[in-house]
C-alpha cells in the first residue's frame, strides 16, 4: 500500500512534464502558416448539402432555392380581414364615410395629443396650415411645401376613411405615418381633424348656452368648457 502510494507520487513530476510538453507542442502551431487543410477532428455537422441564400436550386421549377410563401400566407397576428379598421376603405375599395370606430371623449383627447405630436409641426395647432415649419424661421418658413388648411369646404366634406389613407400612406409631398402610427391612433387623429374642423367653423348652435352667455356678456371662455358635454 505505502510502496504503491509512493510509486504514483513520483510519477506526477514526469506525467506533468509531458502533458505540459504536449500542450507546448499543440500552443506553438496556433498562426503558423501551412498550405494543407487544417486537421478537423470532430466535423459537427460543419460539412453539410444545403443552399445559400439566393442560390439557384434547379429542383424546383422557378430555379429558386428560396420558396415563397404558399399564397395567401398570413403570419399569426397579422390578418387584416377588417378593411374598414385597417385600409379605412369598404369591402369594395371605397374610402369609408365615417370612422369604424366607438368616438369617445378620450379617444377624441388621445387624437389630440397624437397630433400635436406628429402633425402640428407643419399644419398647425388649429390644423391652420401654420405650424412652426411653415411660419418659422422668422416668418418665411424652411422651404417646405405648404402644408394646407384644414378648414375648407372639400375637407370638411371628405370620407373619413380619405383622411386615415392620408395619415397612413401620405399625399404627394406629405409622408406617410404608417411606421410611427399604430392604427387605432390614426383613427384618434381623424376625430380629432373632425373636431378641430369643427372648432374652426362652429356655429352657434354648437356652443353650450351657458358658455355662450358667458361670451355674450364679454367674459373668456377655457378651452376645455363644454368639452366635458353631460359629464
Ligand atoms: C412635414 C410636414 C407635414 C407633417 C408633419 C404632416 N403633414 Fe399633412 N401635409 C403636408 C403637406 C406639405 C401637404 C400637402 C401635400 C401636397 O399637396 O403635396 C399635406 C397635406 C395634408 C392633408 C390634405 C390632403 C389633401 O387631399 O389635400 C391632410 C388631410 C393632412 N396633410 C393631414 C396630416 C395629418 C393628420 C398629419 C399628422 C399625422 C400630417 N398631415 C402631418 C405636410 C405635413
């Protein structure tokens, strides 16, 4: 036992030695040159028949390795069968006359806030055609085309759906804001053009009779009065 002991204590010097020589020996071809292919013990699958993509793939009758999608391919979340909600259009095409959605006075708010945001920066706050891009610059604006008022006769009478296609997709010079507008909230700003349409050409029938007392006898008036309607 104590023989055995002692012979494997002093064989730990030599087998050290050579494991240390070994791995010296292994170290010291690491970034030297050689013309023959490295030695690859454990292939792991790094040889395999497959594609690239692109390549051409003379299987298939198209010569494409990659296939298309079977058609009609939707991806899971992504089926926008509701063309009201998601085109602002009818099943036929046509812009929809009024916003598919339920108008609150928060998704009213919602829109305002969108829009003082993404629009007001050219048409205006009162949606004027007056926003800082247009009169800034100490009044000759930064060479932007125009941006139009919202207050006249044809935009006050065109579909709902016209003007969510606008926010989406753009118009002539005017970019789409399909990437930084999620839907619902495009439909938030549409209400919240209506009011501001409204706003501009109000009548005085639209003034809660209180509030136009209140005007009648020269007081101000909060912009929020008679917003709140029954509440
Ligand atoms: C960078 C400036 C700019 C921003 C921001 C902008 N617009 Fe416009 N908008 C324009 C210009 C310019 C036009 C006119 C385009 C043309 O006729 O070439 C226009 C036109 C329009 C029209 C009229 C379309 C017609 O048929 O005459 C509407 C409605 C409209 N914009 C709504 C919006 C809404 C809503 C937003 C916010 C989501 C918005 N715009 C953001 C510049 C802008």
């Amino acid at each position: 036992m104590t023989k055995r002991y002692a012979e494997r204590t002093m064989m730990m010097p030599r087998t050290l030695t050579l494991l240390m020589l070994g791995g010296l020996l292994l170290a010291g071809c690491r970034g030297m040159q050689s013309e023959k292919p490295p030695v690859h013990p454990n292939q792991n699958m790094d040889y395999q028949e497959r594609f690239d993509p692109q390549e051409a793939n003379p299987f298939f009758a198209d010569g494409r390795a990659m296939r298309p999608p079977v058609p009609g391919t939707v991806a899971r979340g992504f089926l926008k069968a509701d063309t009201r909600f998601y085109f602002g259009r009818t099943e036929t095409g046509a812009y929809v006359e009024r916003l598919p959605v339920a108008v609150t006075k928060e998704f009213v708010l919602r829109g305002r806030e969108r829009y003082d945001i993404y629009c007001a920066v050219c048409h205006g706050g009162a949606g004027d055609g007056r926003g800082i891009i247009m009169v800034g610059n100490g009044g000759q604006g930064y060479g932007y085309t125009p941006a139009p008022s919202y207050h006249t006769d044809r935009l006050r009478t065109i579909e709902d759906g016209y003007l969510y296609d606008v926010i989406a997709n753009g118009i002539r010079n005017m970019p789409g804001y399909a990437q930084q507008i999620p839907v619902a909230d495009r439909w938030a700003i549409v209400a919240y053009l209506r009011a501001l349409q409204r706003s501009q050409n109000a009548q005085e029938g639209d003034i809660p009779p209180s509030v136009l007392v209140s005007i009648q006898q020269g007081g101000s008036v909060s912009p929020d009065a008679g917003t709140s309607g029954s509440d």
